[in-house]
C-alpha cells in the first residue's frame, strides 16, 4: 500500500477500488506564481503559499487532470516513499501517477479533503518543509468515512512555483473518542493512543467526600508507557496574569503514578504548564491532598486541566479546587522558555465555559 499524502491518495484509492481525492465544491485553478512572492519574509505568507499549493494540486487530483497533478512534483531528482517499495525518484514518482490517471474513470463516491495542523519550517529561501494531517471523507450512499494522513514533504521554489521534491505519509489510527458512555459529566478523557486501554468511570462506592469520585483504572492492553487522562478547559480571561492552584484528594491502588495536571495554552503554543510527575501518588495509598501552582501569562486564551494516571493499576480522584491564590504561594512550575513550545500544538480550540464544573464528580455519567 503507498501511504504518502498525495501520491497514496489516488493509489490508495486504486488499490482499494475507490478514485482519487476530490471536493465537493471544486476550487479554480490558479498558478502558483500568482500568491508566491520569491522575498516572501514572514511565516505565516509562506505557509499560506504552501497551503495553496497543496489545495490547487488537491484540485487537480479532484478533476482527473494528471498533467496539472503532475506539474506539482519538481523534476529535480527527489525522494518519496512507498512502503511497499520504499523510496523511489521523482521519474518513479511521476510514472506510477500518469498510470494511475490512465486507470482511473469514474466513482460514484463523494471526497472531501482538510488540511490541518499544517506547519512550515523554511530550510532555505527557496527551500522550505512542510507537515500536517490531511483528513480525508469518503461518502457513499449517505455513509461518510474518514482517514487521517500525516504528510511530511520537502517543497522547493522553481520559475516561481512551489513544488513537491521529497514526500512521505503514513495513515494514522482513528480518533479516539474522547467522550464515553461511563465518564463523569462534563469531563473529557484524553485522545492518546493507550486512552482505550484505561476505564475512567464515576466510582460510588469509593470516595473522599460526598457520593462519588472519579476512577482511572488499567484494564488491559500495552504497558510500554501507557496513561491517560480527564480534562476540562476553560476560558483563560479571568486568570491572566494570576496565579492558579488545583488542588484535589487522590487514593491509589498498585498504581504507576496518580497526577493532577494543569496547563495554559496561547495560539499554538502552551505557555505554562505543571503536573505532579514525580511527586504524584505511586503504588497504594489512601486519600490524600495534592497541589499544583503555576501562573497564567498575559497571552493564555485557556486553561485545561484534570486528574491523569501513567502506568497501570487505579487511582481515584475526588474533591478538586481550581482557584486563584495570592504570590505568597509558591509556584510548583518550572517556567516555559519563550518559543520553546511554538509548535506544540494546533489552534487553540476556544472554550466557553467560564468556571469549573463537576469537580466533586457528583453530577452523574455520560449516558
């Protein structure tokens, strides 16, 4: 199977009986000359230049037009790869499309394509590489079907135009929901790859005060570094330029490390953040308080925060506080070096909500 971004999305469909990518609303070509500007000096003129190119190559792929897909790919002697075969040139490259394009008639499915999390590194003035997710929706007969492809190419400037010179993509696993039956309202739980191996349930049986608590238990799967996590986000306005504890009551049972977690997030960056990695509860214990201080910068837009559990075993989590508390109460945080973490993640996903919510964890399940 070849998984690269662009390439696989018209072999892949072959290989799987589909056509290549196309959009439902088809965009006008325009020649990449006319937004790409050779003295291009900010970051964001030339991912836009990037993006571009990505989305007329993409409406190519869309009209079955293999000579204006082609025209994408730079005839210097590049590198792409294939999993099946590993790497191939760019004549390979260009080749197995035009035969792609020859094979290819018609589809009766509906494709739609969306860039995200693009990021672009300039390595020269007319060198520059690129990585995001491509999502990709296959609808058929009112049935829509989505993938993800995470794309890493090198684009370089010829005559005016940027064009793909080296490329390699893999799928990626589906998203893991991070809303379940069994969770505690208004919590999320978190979207790495070992979440489903964990249980995060409502515990009535088990708590610090009240009826409930919030329990994180492994229940199988690898234990090569495994965790997960609940959060919850808020809107950071109220605690700009202030310092924020969370605070909560944690019991253990066999457990790797029990934490609570904090975290202040600008656009595409985070820019204070804590845990009690170190410090957590470890192997079993009964409830007791932990705490997290750190200071919120001026350019957080939200707070995310919650209980986590790393390794395996089960930790309960019950009576959490969020609040502002005076400097006379010292930071657990190490500071954030200033850019360390520009790319750390994508845009910021605004929340709405204002103040905690269910931090007692009394409030029910998710049905």
């Amino acid at each position: 199977m070849i998984t690269k971004g662009h390439l696989h999305r018209l072999m892949l469909a072959l290989l799987l009986g589909a056509m290549p990518l196309s959009t439902t609303a088809q965009t006008v070509q325009t020649p990449a000359s006319a937004y790409v500007d050779q003295s291009l000096q900010s970051r964001s003129e030339l991912e836009a230049a990037i993006r571009k190119t990505i989305e007329d190559e993409d409406s190519a792929y869309a009209r079955l037009d293999g000579s204006a897909a082609l025209s994408y790919t730079s005839d210097d002697e590049g590198m792409f790869y294939d999993r099946d075969s590993g790497r191939i040139g760019s004549q390979a490259f260009k080749q197995t499309l035009a035969n792609a394009f020859a094979l290819t008639k018609s589809d009766p499915r509906k494709y739609e394509y969306e860039i995200t999390k693009l990021y672009v590194l300039p390595l020269a003035p007319d060198i520059t590489l690129a990585n995001y997710v491509l999502i990709i929706k296959i609808t058929l007969d009112g049935k829509t079907e989505m993938n993800r492809q995470a794309n890493t190419d090198v684009f370089v400037l010829r005559d005016g135009r940027w064009l793909r010179r080296a490329s390699h993509g893999e799928m990626l696993p589906k998203d893991i929901d991070p809303i379940v039956p069994g969770l505690p309202t208004d919590w999320k739980r978190s979207t790495n790859s070992a979440a489903t191996s964990y249980l995060a349930t409502v515990d009535t049986a088990v708590h610090h005060s009240g009826k409930a608590s919030a329990s994180l238990r492994f229940s199988c799967g690898s234990e090569a570094e495994p965790w997960t996590g609940l959060s919850q986000s808020l809107d950071a306005s109220a605690y700009r330029g202030k310092r924020v504890r969370l605070s909560g009551w944690i019991k253990t049972a066999d457990a790797g490390e029990a934490l609570l977690w904090v975290r202040a997030d600008a656009e595409r960056r985070m820019v204070a953040f804590d845990n009690l990695q170190g410090r957590g509860a470890r192997g079993t214990g009964d409830w007791k308080r932990y705490e997290v201080v750190i200071d919120i910068p001026e350019s957080a837009l939200i707070l995310v925060y919650g209980p986590s559990l790393s390794g395996k075993g089960q930790a309960w989590f019950d009576d959490l506080t969020l609040e502002v508390v005076g400097k006379e109460i010292p930071v657990t945080a190490t500071p954030i070096d200033a850019g360390k973490y520009d790319e750390y993640s994508k845009d910021v996903d605004r929340s709405s909500r204002t103040v905690p919510v269910n931090l007692g964890f009394e409030n029910g399940v998710v049905k």
